[in-house]
C-alpha cells in the first residue's frame, strides 16, 4: 500500500477535517488508503469512514484495513449521494479528496498512463468503462482534439498537434503510448519534451475518465451531504480542476455567480476556511516532486 501512493500535505488535508472522534467522514479517493488511514487514527469507536475509489487495484489496497470504522465502496465519487444512501448515510460531518491521477497509476506502464515504456493506449480509471485512451486519440475529430489538448493538457499548440495525430491517423491506428509519443515528438518544445508528453496524457487521461464532469457532479452533491459545520477538503493538481473547487467553495456553483435571494443574500453552501490555497513546504517538496503543483482548498458548510 506504502508503494500505490505518497500523500501529499497528509497532515494538512487530515488537519483540515477537524475530525470528530464519533463523526461519518469520507475519503472520496481513497487509492493506497494514506488518507484512510490516518483518518482512522482520529476516529473512536462510534466514528465512521467510507472509502471511495473505482479502481480494482483499490479495492485490494482496502482489503489491508482491518478496522471496524471503515467501509470501501467500489465507485467513482460523482455517486457519492447514492452510495451513502445504499449504506443508510445521509449526512456526513466531513469530505475529503485527492483529485487526478494516483502515484501507482502512472507507474503501472500497463494501465497506459505514463510516458515511460510502451503500453497500449488505454487511460482508464475503471477498467469496466467502454471509452478508452485509443477511442480518443483514434475516433475523435480534430476539432474535438484541439479542444481538449488546450483545455484539458493547455497545450499551445494543441490545434496544429490535433492536426498531426488525425493525419498519422490516415496511415493507420496509433495504438500504444510509444506510438502517441512517436507522433508528439516533431511537436514538443526542445528540452521540454517529457512536460509536453505528459501534458498530453493529461488532457487524453482527463476526456477518457470525465473527470472535470465527475468533479462538477461530486461538488455539488457534497452540499447535500455534508452537515452544517462539517469541512469539505479538496487537493488538486491542475488549474481547471483548482478553479472548479475554488468557484464551488466561493460562489456556490462551478460555473457563473454567486446566486441571491430576495433580500440580495448570496445563497452558497460553503465557506472558505483558508483564503488561499495551502501549498506544500520546502520539506515537503524535497520529499514529494508531485507536491509541486497542489493546492489544498478547505471549506466549511454554513
């Protein structure tokens, strides 16, 4: 388990949950369960965790934990309402979530998520879904590749790269991450070609699992479910994913302003308990190259 995932700022995600020793938490991605179990340690006997993850390699990480407070449940968290439901939960008194992709996922070459060796294009969180990294990169239209190279991967060049992979399209399917990066490197600027590769897989990686659809539907369910005074914890990698969690925390929605009542009252679920994001230190840096680029965003629920 120490090996699928390094938590980055684990104590301060933790910290920011301001656990209850008798209060429902839930770690919405659980991965190699570093957070479930630290989790665990501030939980009594009453205390209740849930653990979500869709992947199978999961599942065997929760299989490791042996305590009678904690519960895995086999899902993406964008079902979060209807599993807590299915357990008789409904209302928690905190949320936690790693958001993107787990250390263990880009090192397992066979999952094609990584830019090392060679693997086929696949890309997919939950090894059940249909759509997969070589659907994306084969079938969509350059238009729909431009789109999310520069959204999703923030790309500059993303509409001539678009371009260049539908027309190696012509000569055949691109099929394996070794092909992909084959096509990527007439493209990748000089010296920074593992960036430019990785930000590729990103963007590919983020359509394949619809992961900013999965956020948007997660958020605004955690207002439903968590209690009044209970801590929505959110750690991203990435400044799409970032914004979301921020404009939720600030303005009750994902997308647009801040609703009003009647009487001109902003109507939002949550408050922001950091103004700014937290950010790791230089000791977790040293430590932790993926720290780098996370923010940690706390709310609380008014």
């Amino acid at each position: 388990m120490s090996d699928y995932h390094v938590p980055v700022m684990l104590q301060e995600c933790v910290g920011g949950l301001a656990i209850k020793p008798d209060g429902i938490y839930v770690d919405v991605t659980f991965g190699g369960g570093g957070h479930s179990k630290e989790i665990l340690k501030h939980l009594g006997d009453n205390g209740r965790l849930f653990g979500f993850d869709q992947d199978v390699d999961a599942k065997q990480n929760a299989l490791a934990i042996e305590n009678r407070s904690f519960t895995f449940v086999q899902a993406n968290f964008r079902h979060l309402k209807r599993y807590l439901k299915l357990h008789g939960v409904k209302q928690v008194d905190g949320i936690l979530g790693d958001l993107g992709i787990s250390s263990y996922q880009i090192d397992a070459v066979e999952r094609g998520f990584s830019i090392r060796g060679d693997a086929e294009l696949d890309m997919r969180m939950d090894k059940n879904a249909k759509l997969t990294a070589k659907n994306v990169v084969n079938e969509y239209s350059e238009e729909q590749l431009h789109k999310i190279l520069g959204m999703y991967g923030e790309i500059k060049n993303a509409k001539t790269l678009a371009s260049a992979i539908v027309s190696q399209r012509f000569g055949g399917a691109i099929s394996t991450t070794g092909e992909l990066m084959e096509v990527l490197k007439g493209y990748a600027p000089r010296n920074r070609e593992n960036k430019y590769f990785a930000q590729v897989f990103q963007a590919i990686r983020i359509e394949v699992n619809d992961e900013m659809g999965a956020l948007e539907d997660f958020l605004e369910q955690s207002a439903e479910v968590i209690k009044p005074g209970g801590r929505l914890v959110i750690e991203s990698y990435h400044s799409l994913e970032d914004r979301m969690v921020k404009n939720f925390i600030n303005k009750g929605k994902v997308f647009g302003e801040v609703e009003k009542d009647f009487f001109g009252n902003e109507l939002k679920p949550f408050k922001a308990v950091n103004r700014k994001p937290i950010v790791a230190d230089q000791q977790e840096l040293t430590r932790n190259s993926r720290s780098r680029s996370a923010k940690l965003r706390v709310a609380v629920r008014l």
